[in-house]
C-alpha cells in the first residue's frame, strides 16, 4: 500500500464528514496523523482541487464530484460496450454506435469479432460523415442549419467511385430521408462509399435530445446478408429502447 495515498484519502473523509468544514488541527486528530504530514497533505489537495479553505477551515472542493460524475460516466460507457458485444453475438456482424455531439460525430463503441471484423477507420469518420452510412444518418436527424454548417466544416469529396459526387447530390438524399421519417427505424444503406467490397445500414436511434445511430457491415460477396440481418438489429434495438435499458447520455 501506498501510505500518502492512503492518508490523503482518510483527510479526504474527514472533510467530507464536517459540513461546514474543519480546522487542520481537528483533521489532524481524527485521521491520526502528525499535524505537519496534515498541512502538507491538505495543501496538496487544496492545490488540485479536491479541498478548498476558506476562513481556517477545509471544505471539499469543486473536483470531488468529478469523481462520481467521471465513475457514472465509466458505467455508462461500460454498458454500452456489453450491450454492442451482446448485439454483436446476436446479429452475426460488427455493431457500431455513434452519436452526434457538439457539431462532430463521434464513433463512441464498435464491437465486433474475428469472423466478422469490423471496416478499418482509415479515413476519419468525423470528416467523412457524407461517406458513410453511420454520418448520413446521423446527418439526416439534424436540422438544415446544423446539417450545413457541418457541410462548411467538412466539405463532399469521393472516398472511393462510389462515393456520393456532391454536396447537391448527398443533400438530395438526405432530404429523401427526411420524408420517410415516419419510420423512425428506417435503415440508411451506404454500399462501398467508405471502403471498397463493403456494404453498411444504419439505424437511427431517439433516445434522448442526440442523434445516435447503430450500424452493421458485411462485406460486398454477402451482401444478400445485409438486409435480414439489419432487421435483427431493428428487432434488437426496439427491444432495448422499450426495456428503457439503453442510454445514450454519455
């Protein structure tokens, strides 16, 4: 055992046990250690953030709740890992799940498996979200002037000959999708736009106020695969989403 860790961390409690803070001297006491291995404890901590003294007594300070907010937070990211594998193990593909925040999207989880590998990011997906059917349909739940002001930041260009040519065209299509919101588990199928010999669809997912998707791949000699096991998906995620299990408030 590490002893300043540990004598830090009784410090720490005994804060936390005076609402209204406490003198070095009375820490000193109750967490049993010598008054000068106290002050240097305590300055330490009141310099990272984790104490805060105020009128000769210690309080907590503001980075003590970080701990619980960064522990949920790990929880949560925990989960969705568990809940990708299990997906992944049901629908016999790589499952993806994405969300758009603050004007990037984000590739939060893949999971996938040696028999079926998950596409290779060799291009970043935050700057290729027109290629690719996790952006388009994370661009599809935006509004128009969220979706153009993405487009400023990160202009159309063809990743491979299949590739959607322009802005024009890649607006056209999401427009499209746009109308057919009515089915809001409705897949949006990329085939070879990101990575040659391979054919992706993505789901939309509303749970909460972000856009999030999940999405599968095969690759382009199974494509026959791809529709039947996107609504296993479908099936999968309706299921998650009525249990109220999955959250997306990372």
């Amino acid at each position: 055992m590490i002893g300043s860790v540990q004598r830090a961390l009784r410090l720490l409690e005994s804060v936390g046990a005076h609402r209204d803070g406490a003198p070095a001297k009375q820490l000193a006491r109750e967490a049993g250690l010598p008054l000068p291995t106290t002050y240097h404890l305590l300055r330490t901590l009141a310099h990272e953030g984790y104490l805060h003294r105020e009128n000769g007594v210690f309080r907590l300070g503001g980075a003590v709740p970080r701990l619980a907010r960064d522990e949920a937070l790990q929880n949560r990211r925990s989960k969705i890992v568990e809940t990708l594998r299990s997906l992944c193990d049901r629908v016999g593909a790589p499952v993806y799940f994405a969300v758009y925040r603050e004007g990037e999207i984000e590739l939060v989880s893949v999971a996938d498996a040696p028999e079926t590998p998950a596409v290779d990011e060799w291009a970043d997906f935050r700057a290729t979200g027109h290629a690719h059917a996790i952006g388009q349909c994370l661009l599809s739940q935006l509004d128009g002037a969220t979706r153009r002001d993405h487009l400023d930041r990160y202009p159309v260009w063809s990743l491979t000959p299949h590739s959607v040519r322009s802005r024009g065209a890649l607006l056209t299509r999401l427009a499209a999708l746009d109308r057919t919101a009515r089915d809001p588990l409705r897949p949006v199928i990329e085939r070879q736009e990101y990575t040659l010999g391979t054919v992706c669809a993505a789901l939309p997912i509303a749970v909460g106020p972000a856009a999030a998707t999940m999405a599968i791949s095969v690759p382009l000699d199974r494509e026959d695969e791809l529709l039947p096991t996107v609504e296993r998906l479908r099936r999968e995620i309706s299921k998650l989403l009525t249990s109220g299990t999955f959250s997306i408030s990372i």
